[in-house]
C-alpha cells in the first residue's frame, strides 16, 4: 500500500493525511475482493525498515491502524472477512495490539475472505524464524510455516521492487506494478490487475498451465 505520504504531500498536505486516505482504499479493496475471486488479502500496512521514518509518523500511523481496527471489526465479522496479522507484535503499542487480539477473536470464523494485516513485517525475518523453528530444515517445513505461496502482487505508487515483502511466498507470483497511488487505488484498479493476471501464463518452469485461475491476491 504505498504512496500515501506522496499523495499528501503532492497535495500540500501533512504525510498522515495521506495514511488517513489511504484507509478509504483498504474498505474499497476488502469490499471489492470477495467480487474479484480473491479469497486471501495481504497488506502490506508498516514494514519493519518503516519504524526509521519520524517519530510522529510512526505514532500517528499506529493510532489510525488501531482506530481502523476498533471500528470495523464488527463490519468485518458481519460481513464473513476473518482479519489476521503477521509479522512482529512485540513492538506495537499496547493498545494496537489488543485491537489486534480483538479483530482476531470476533472474525475468526470469517468465510469469505482471510484478510491478512502485515505489521511490523519483514520477510527475511520471517524466513529465518521459520528456519530457527523448523525441526526439519526442508521447503516443504518453511512453506508450511510461512504461509501459502502468492498468486498475484500489486505493488502501487510506481515504485517496481518488492522491499522485503513476502519473498518465499512470491517465488512464482505474477507481478503488478501500477503508478497509481495508494489512496487512489480503486476497485476496477484491483479488477483490472486481475484481469491482467489472467492474460499471463504460468508456468512454474514447465509447460503453460490450460486454465489460469487466481486464488490468492497480495497488495504492497
């Protein structure tokens, strides 16, 4: 989910306005998943490298991911949308992470889309904790401890790398990389990815597959 300090910015607003806006592009996105076929969202909200931006930033960012929490859990829950969150929990506010426990708790039993949070993410650390936990070191351990492989990335706000984010996962994941911004990012933003998704073939160093289907989707 990148661009919103830019898109403030380029606006002669404050960076967290920016953050703010970009909550509005997540309701928009977890609606118009389910629609699409995704069954399984990651957002990238706060990587661990983000904890060196300034310190008013970083308070005002964890404040609004708590408040987003607090208030759309019970929409969440009510509309079949189970919310977890990877990476590190450690050193969030306390108050984030008990809205984190909370939105756990009520939407554990959501149906229609496993909307996973990352907070705090780094996927070398991910990678290496798997390692460290595996008590046999194999692809198959480290597949199963750090989740399923990815489909399909988006990364917005016209920046083309990948910048830590689930990197064992995305080995064979189609990428998009659009210039829109994240506060700008709409749901025929996300319908047209996946339909350029569905132009590709997939081959996974064999032959093309006969039908191309999309089963998980990931946003940075």
């Amino acid at each position: 989910m990148d661009g919103n300090g830019r898109w403030a910015v380029a606006r002669g607003l404050p960076r967290t306005a920016g953050h703010a806006a970009g909550v509005d592009a997540v309701r928009r996105v977890v609606e118009a998943a389910p629609a699409d076929g995704i069954s399984t969202l990651t957002l990238f909200a706060f990587s661990a490298d983000n904890w060196r931006r300034p310190a008013e930033e970083v308070d005002a960012l964890m404040r609004l991911l708590a408040l987003y929490l607090d208030s759309e859990t019970s929409r969440c829950a009510a509309e079949g949308v189970r919310v977890e969150a990877i990476g590190r929990r450690d050193r969030l506010d306390p108050a984030l992470r008990a809205a984190i426990a909370r939105a756990e708790s009520e939407t554990a039993s959501g149906p229609r889309l496993h909307l996973r949070v990352a907070l705090d993410y780094s996927a070398r650390a991910a990678i290496l904790a798997a390692a460290r936990a595996a008590r046999d070191l194999s692809l198959e351990s480290l597949a199963a401890a750090l989740g399923p492989p990815v489909d399909l990335l988006i990364r917005t706000g016209g920046e083309s790398r990948l910048s830590d984010f689930l990197l064992w996962e995305s080995a064979y994941a189609e990428l998009v990389f659009t210039r829109t911004m994240w506060p700008d990012f709409s749901a025929a933003d996300l319908t047209a990815a996946i339909r350029e998704f569905r132009r590709r073939q997939r081959r996974f160093g064999a032959v093309p597959q006969p039908r191309l289907r999309l089963r998980e989707a990931w946003l940075d």
